[in-house]
C-alpha cells in the first residue's frame, strides 16, 4: 500500500509490508522519493516518544526499501499499542509522510484495525471555598501511556461551566507537570456546582472527560474548625454547669443547716414565750396582796385623821 502525502509539488510516497506486527517480525518501509535523496526516519511509540531514528539515501530511480527494525519482545520501552512511522525529506523543503502500524501480542486469526485512541482523565476536590484556591490534574493516555504535548494545543477547547450558567476557557491556563499530565490552580468567584469539561486532541483524536466540584461558602478545614471551637466551647460551658452544680448542691445543704436552725430558734423563742407567761402569771400573784396590803394601810391611815378631827 502506497499513500501519497497531499503535497502535490513533492515526491515522497511510503508503505509497509504489514499495519499489525508481532515480537520477532521485521518492520520493512518502502516507497519512493527524489532521486539520490536523504530521507529521516522516525518510529514513535505510544507514548510520542521516538524509538528509533535514523538516515538514509535513495536509489538513483528514487525508490527505497528499508529494514527499520526487528520489533523486540515487549518492554517498557517497547510497549504493545499503536506505533506511528515518520519519513522525512531533507531536499523537499521538509516534506514528510507518516504512517500507523499496530504491535500486538499475535497476528494470528484476528484483524487488528490501525487505530489511535486517547483516554482523558481529570480529577479534581469534591468541595472547594469561594475566593480558595484549589488544583485541577488532568492526564491524557493512548494504549496506556501518557501522551500530550503543548496543553495549549492539546487541551484548546477545555472549559468550565460556571453556577451561573456561563462558559468559560481555561486551555491557557494549564502547566505541565509531565509529559501527559498537566495542573491549573483555580480560584472560584460565587459558590454553586461548577462543571470541568477536559477536551484532548492529538494526531486527529479527541478525548472528553468532565468532573463537577461544590463550591461552598467555605471549605471543610474551615467548617472543621468552627466544629472544633463549637466543641470546646461546649466543654467550657459543661465544665461551668459543673461548677454551678455543685455550688447548688453547697448551698441546698446550706439552705437545710439553716431551716434546722430557724426551726431551733423557733423551738427556743416559743419556749422564752411560755416561761415570760409564766413569769408574768407569778408576777401577779406576788403582786396582788402587796396591792390589797397597801390598800388596807392607805385605808387606816384615813380612819384615823378622820377621828383626829
């Protein structure tokens, strides 16, 4: 199979023998270009890393068949998934030609499409404060591996939906942490549930992955302290129902110390009532014959003036 690139002004065509390769198999590229010319080869893993590079020339007809390599058992570096081919002109102001093959487990007795799919994966808190800053990631794999490139150009349609049901862009504002992994530290202005929509593109494949956080009126570290403060205050004021307890407990024995006593003084002025009675009921009758006695004197003094006279 032969695929023309679309530069109708250059000359360079390229193929294989298979599109789906085993351990063990050899990667043959051939095609044609300008005669006597450099080409560069490329091989890039799943991951856009490039495995293998190398030159070489032309036949004087412009035609090539290259041994590229002998695909390896399978490794970390050699990984099973979908390989892209690279050929390069160095005489046609850069023209190139670029073609996908498949490295499985086995060729046999299946068909295996050629194809290229991206995985997105965003993560992000659950809750967040308003006017708090908080941390997107965002990973982006093909066939396992991570794989990106500017997040500019691989995120540019990312987007938030915002609580008040407006749109707005954030592919500018991604760093990368790794190749295939990238952050975007995020302030929300109002509160309500605000929705992340990634958008990857790469090699003509796109990839969607949305997650949703809740915004609050302020987080759960700040929720957990007032809860502690609450607890201690709490505390405070049992500690103090405490106290007063058993103050009241004191001044109910007090209260009792002194009912006996008021009943004592009670007793005691009751009894001093009945001896004053007593008094007075002797007192009288003292009292009565010094009266009568005095009476009968008063009345004999008078008898005798009156015979003086």
């Amino acid at each position: 199979m032969i695929i023309p690139i679309s530069d109708s002004y250059s000359e360079l065509f390229m193929s294989t023998t298979n599109q789906v390769y085993s351990e063990g198999q050899p990667l043959f590229v051939y095609g044609k270009g300008q005669p006597n010319e450099t080409l560069i080869i490329r091989l890039f893993s799943p991951d856009d890393t490039i495995v293998k590079f190398d030159q070489f020339t032309t036949s004087s007809d412009g035609s090539f068949d290259y041994l590229l390599l002998t695909w390896p058992s399978s490794t970390s570096n050699f990984p099973f998934g979908t390989y892209t081919i690279e050929v390069i002109s160095t005489d046609q102001k850069g023209a190139s030609q670029k073609l996908d093959v498949k490295f499985t487990s086995t060729t046999d007795l299946i068909s295996v499409p050629v194809e290229r799919h991206i995985l997105t994966s965003v993560f992000a808190p659950e809750t967040a404060a308003i006017n708090t800053s908080f941390r997107i990631f965002v990973q982006t794999t093909s066939d396992g591996l991570l794989i990106g490139d500017d997040p500019k150009d691989l995120l540019e349609t990312t987007h938030i939906h915002l609580p008040s049901g407006k749109v707005e862009t954030i592919s500018n504002a991604f760093s990368t942490l790794h190749q295939g992994l990238y952050y975007l530290d995020y302030i929300p202005q109002e509160e309500g549930t605000y929705v992340f929509h990634v958008v990857s593109f790469n090699q003509g494949t796109i990839s969607h992955a949305s997650v949703a956080t809740n915004v609050l009126s302020q987080d759960l570290g700040g929720i957990s302290n007032q809860i502690i403060e609450l607890n201690s205050v709490l505390k405070e004021t049992s500690d103090e129902l405490d106290t007063l307890k058993s103050e009241i407990e004191g001044f109910g024995s007090t209260l009792e110390s002194a009912s006996t006593n008021i009943d004592a003084s009670v007793t005691s002025v009751s009894n001093s009532v009945l001896n004053i009675e007593e008094a007075s009921s002797q007192l009288n009758s003292l009292f009565f014959p010094i009266v009568a006695s005095i009476g009968i004197i008063v009345a004999l003094q008078i008898t005798i003036l009156a015979r003086r006279r």
